[in-house]
C-alpha cells in the first residue's frame, strides 16, 4: 500500500484508463495509479505524464515486481488478457481486468484457477453492476414487487465513438466485434439483476457498414433462464441515438430504466405495479469509482469485488454461444463452467 493507499499498476496505456479507470482510482479515495506498462515506452511515458501517473515500463515483469505495485488493472486488447493476468497472478498481485476476460472460456478458466491458486483477488470490470439504477432495480426484483419474472429486454447500443472504430470494427485477433464487446456486459446484468443464468441463446448478427463486414456491429438474440425467464439482447455500435434500456417484466409489476447503459452515472428507473406508476429515486455515483472500492476492498480481505472473475467467466459463455448461434443458425446451449460463481453479486 502507498500512503495508506492501494497502488495499481496499469496494463496498456488504453482509452477507458485515460477517460474513466485513472480518474476512478483517483476518485475512489482507496487508490493510486502508481505505474503504466505499455508495449511501446515513448507512448506509456507520454500516457504516464498526461496522467499524472510516477512511472512507466516496457517490461511487465519490471513493473509487476515493483513493490509500489499492489494490483493491476488489465485494460489490454482482449487477446493480451490471459496471458498478463496469467503474468499477474505468478507475481502474486491482485488484478481487475476488463472484459471480455479472454478470447476462449478455457482461457477464462485458467485465469481463474491461477487467480485462485496465488490467492489473489480477480475481478471483472463490469462496471453496469456498480449503478445505483442496476442495483436498485436487483432489489425490487429481490423483494418480489415483480411477481414471478416472465420476460426481460437489454437494449444496449449506441455510436462507438470515432476514436474507438479501430481494433475493435477491424481486427478480429482482438475478439472484436459488437458482441464480445457489448452483449458480455448485458448477460452480466441480466445474471446481476435476475440471479439467474441464462442458459441457452440463439442469435443474428450483421455488419450495417461500420469496419469491416466480416465483423458484427449489429446483433441480437433471445435467451432462456436456468429459472424460465425469457429475455432478449440487443447490441449495436451504429446508432448515434440509442441510449440503452432494460425492462424487467414479472406477474406483478414491471420496471423500466431509461437511459442506463452507459459508462455515467445516469439514468432512471421506474415501477409500475397495480397502484400505478412509480419513479425509484436514485443516488448515482461513479461507477467505476464503485468498482475500484470493492475490488481495493476485496484485496484488504472485506468482502468480494463487485464482479468476480467467475463472473466475467459466465458473460464470456454467454457472449461466445451468442456469437457461435449467430455463426450458425441454430440456438446454442450456454456451458455450464468448471469453476462456480452465484449469479447475483456481491456489490
Ligand atoms: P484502446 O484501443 O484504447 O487500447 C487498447 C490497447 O492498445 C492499449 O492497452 C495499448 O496497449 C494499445 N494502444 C493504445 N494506443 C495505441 C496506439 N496509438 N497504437 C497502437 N496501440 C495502442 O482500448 P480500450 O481502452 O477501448 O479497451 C481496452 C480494454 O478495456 C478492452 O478489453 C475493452 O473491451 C475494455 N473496455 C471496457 C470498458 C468498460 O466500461 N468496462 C469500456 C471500454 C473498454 P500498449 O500501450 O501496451 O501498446
């Protein structure tokens, strides 16, 4: 720890850590940037000032053995994910990665099972789990307001900005695409929300002209629950005004959030039941200001992180058979995986 402070050390000098991760860590109160790794030094050095970050490496294992180093945020192209988490684990320092975790479940597994054997904390950046709206909403569904769940509805999309139409429209070594990069986030939710799992989906997939058109930016599927419930998932990197939704429809009630499947803290959420319709009130707060406490909390032996690296596991399942019944046709059966997790979170 560093002044008391949990320091992390940043794997690749990528967007989300420049617009979100540095800021929440900053933010968070618990937490420091301390070190940046990245594969070319001038750009981690110049990421490293910009962001008022002490170091920065071109040798992993240099910065995983600095002692200042007491976790790691892995915000790599998604390729680069197990094999760093992988590094991370065998020099014993706690690791929140983003998602997707990996390109293959048994990838996810193994990162996993190493987390677990060096005994430390492997958290999974979904971030949607820390909204107030998302956590509110996972307790009305816990209180039974909705009756029994019958349907659920993720609609997660919007314009992927200017700046990120690269790897992730163009280059599918990085497990590109709409889907691995979108709808693992949403069978998060769903998982978060619902406690749940989704355990068979059947999907279609098709380029609308953004990169290159052997990669998705357009998908949808529909889903069945352990439990029954039937959902459906939309996912879009094309569509300038989408703001996201999620409607939860039970025999009791149903609930509407608007506008919350962003990366702010923003939103609504409202019940409506048989005495009418009722707005939730809300205290937002950063995200992923959220995630970093539970994970910096996690690492000091208080609890689990907001998302585990089971979870991150199961969204990854969801999100490969997504892409493998777009692939083929057919509805596609979602793994059940080697290493358990409870679907419905810790935050
Ligand atoms: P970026 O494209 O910004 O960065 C990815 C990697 O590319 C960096 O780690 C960096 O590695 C390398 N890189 C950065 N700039 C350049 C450049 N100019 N030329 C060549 N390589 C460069 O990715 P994102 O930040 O958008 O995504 C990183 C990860 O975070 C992904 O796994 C993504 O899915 C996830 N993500 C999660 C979000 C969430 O809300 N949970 C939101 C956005 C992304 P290096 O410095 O080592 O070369």
């Amino acid at each position: 720890m560093r002044d008391g402070k949990f320091g992390f050390g940043l794997i690749g000098a990528s967007t989300i850590s420049r617009e979100r991760m540095v800021g929440a860590m900053n933010g968070s109160g618990v937490a420091l940037p301390v070190a940046v790794f990245s594969r070319d030094l001038a750009r981690g050095r110049t990421f490293a000032a910009e962001m008022g970050i002490p170091k920065a490496y071109d040798r992993l294992d240099e910065m995983l053995a600095d002692p200042e180093v007491d976790g790691v945020y892995v915000a790599s192209t998604n390729e680069r994910h197990h094999r760093e988490v992988l590094a991370c684990a065998a020099a014993g320092r706690h690791v929140l990665c983003d998602k997707p975790l990996a390109m293959s479940l048994a990838e996810a597994e193994d990162m996993v099972r190493a987390c677990e054997a060096a005994g430390v904390v492997f958290a999974t950046n979904h971030h949607m789990r820390c909204g107030a709206h998302h956590i509110a909403m996972r307790e009305i569904v816990r209180s039974g307001r909705l009756g029994d769940l019958v349907v659920i509805r993720v609609v997660h999309g919007a314009l992927l900005p200017a700046h990120l139409q690269t790897w992730r429209i163009n280059d599918p070594a990085t497990g590109a695409g709409a889907i691995m990069d979108l709808a693992v986030h949403d069978a998060d939710i769903v998982r978060f929300l619902t406690g749940d799992e989704i355990v068979e989906i059947s999907a279609m997939s098709k380029n609308s002209g953004m990169g290159t058109d052997k990669i998705e930016d357009t998908a949808l599927a529909i889903f069945r629950t352990a439990g029954g419930t039937l959902g459906h998932i939309h996912n879009v990197f094309n569509t300038p005004f989408n703001r996201g939704s999620i409607e939860i429809h039970g025999t009791k009630g149903s609930l509407y959030a608007r506008d919350n499947m962003g990366q702010s803290p923003e939103g609504t959420v409202h019940l409506r039941d048989a005495e009418g319709l009722h707005e939730i009130p809300l205290e937002h707060e950063d995200l992923y200001v959220r995630m970093v406490r539970s994970v910096v909390a996690a690492a000091r032996g208080e609890g689990e992180a907001a998302c585990t690296g089971q979870d991150g596991l199961r969204s990854l399942a969801v999100a490969l058979a997504m892409l493998e019944s777009a692939a083929s046709g057919r509805a596609v059966p979602v793994p059940a995986s080697q290493v358990s997790s409870q679907p419905g979170g810790s935050v």
